[in-house]
C-alpha cells in the first residue's frame, strides 16, 4: 500500500518559486521562498502543523551561505550560477559532521556529483566517498522555463530533479543498483508522467504525474 503527496507551485511575475505546498493528504506544509531586489532568494520558510522554521541565504560574490538552528552550509557557483561545491559542517553533543560534494556538468545537468564525508557518531568515527552518475533524455525539465536559482533545486530536492533536461539513470556505484526513470511527454515536449525505478533488496517503483497551468 502506497501513499500519495501532492505538490503544488506558485510563481511570481518573474517565473521564480514563490510558494510550495506539499499536501499529504492528512496534513500540509507549505514552503515560502522570498527574494530581494536584485533577484537572489534569501529565505525560505517552512510551515507545518505545530513547527515552523526560518533558513536564510546570504550571498558574498559566487558563495551561498544556508544558516539554521544547527549546521552551516557553504554553495559555490560558477560562471553560469550553477553549483559547484556543497559543503556541510554541523557539531553537536556527540555527533559531528562534515560533507563537500562537488559537482560536473554537461550544459546545466548535473552528470557526476562526488562526495567526501567524514562523521563521528556515538565514539565511532566513519568516513568515505560517494559517486553519483546521471544520464538524461533530449526533452526540457519540468523546472526548464522557472527563473529560481539552480542551486535551490539541488539544495531542497537533492538529485531528484534537473532543471534542464529529465534523469534517465542514476547510478549511485552499488552493482546492479542503478535507478531508471521512464517518462511520457506532453505535444509540447514536457514529461507528463515519471516512473523511477530503484533496486534495493528488492524493486521499488515510485510514480509522478506533473500538470502545467499557464497563467
């Protein structure tokens, strides 16, 4: 037995993200991006029943800064805005950690992402890396035509969406553990519907449909 979440975007006059509700049927949260005049998104908050949460974004040249209650995260872009480096450092009572991904591209698709990390947890220290490979299909990303920074889908989705084309593959180096996302498209070449596929101990499969409303 599955479960269902909705998700509905609101945009501005400029195209950029302004609001986020995830609907999950028995519950709703609603995220609030605010940006200041020269077009960089500062804030982004977060509301859900009985917590609310304020995360701001502060720019020093082509480095992002993420502030919040317990860790500090660092994005460098390129030339092109797009994200290059991620790093995170958090200390806690006995848990530390610090990751830095950095990131390769072909046009605005992410097609490696390497990460570093290293935790101490509970006396124990643990360290390694990771290597993330993605291919993609021709046809645009359902976030090709928004004007919200790149760096924000990477940050708030993780590698779940691309904003120029759509995922095919991603494999994240475990054997015969690659994902596979299977796709229809609308007349004007926009996915319509998402199938990811993920071997783990088993197949499972998650579904997406996408709808578009011009206003």
């Amino acid at each position: 037995m599955g479960s269902t979440r909705v998700i509905y975007y609101e945009y501005d006059d400029q195209n950029r993200i302004t609001k986020i509700t995830n609907d999950y049927g028995n519950s709703t949260s609603i995220c609030t991006l605010s940006y200041n005049s020269v077009g960089d998104l500062i804030s982004f908050k977060l509301e859900e029943e009985g917590y609310d949460r304020l995360i701001t974004f502060s720019r020093n040249g082509n480095i992002i800064t993420v502030t919040y209650g317990y860790g500090i995260e660092t994005l460098e872009l390129n030339a092109e805005e797009l994200i290059v480096r991620y790093t995170f450092d958090t200390i806690q009572e006995d848990f530390w950690a610090k990751d830095e991904i950095t990131f390769e591209y072909q046009g605005k698709n992410i097609v490696k992402a390497i990460n570093v990390f290293e935790f101490f947890e509970s006396g124990r220290y643990y360290s390694g890396t990771d290597v993330f490979t993605f291919t993609y299909d021709n046809p645009k990303s359902p976030f090709y035509h928004c004007n919200t920074p790149q760096w924000f889908f990477f940050w708030y989705y993780n590698f779940d969406f691309g904003v120029q084309n759509n995922a095919k593959t991603l494999d994240r180096g475990d054997d015969d553990k690659i994902e596979t996302y299977e796709y229809t498209y609308n007349e004007a070449g926009f996915p319509i519907t998402s199938t990811w596929t993920q071997y783990d101990d088993g197949e499972y499969k998650s579904y997406l449909t996408f709808k578009y409303e011009k206003k």
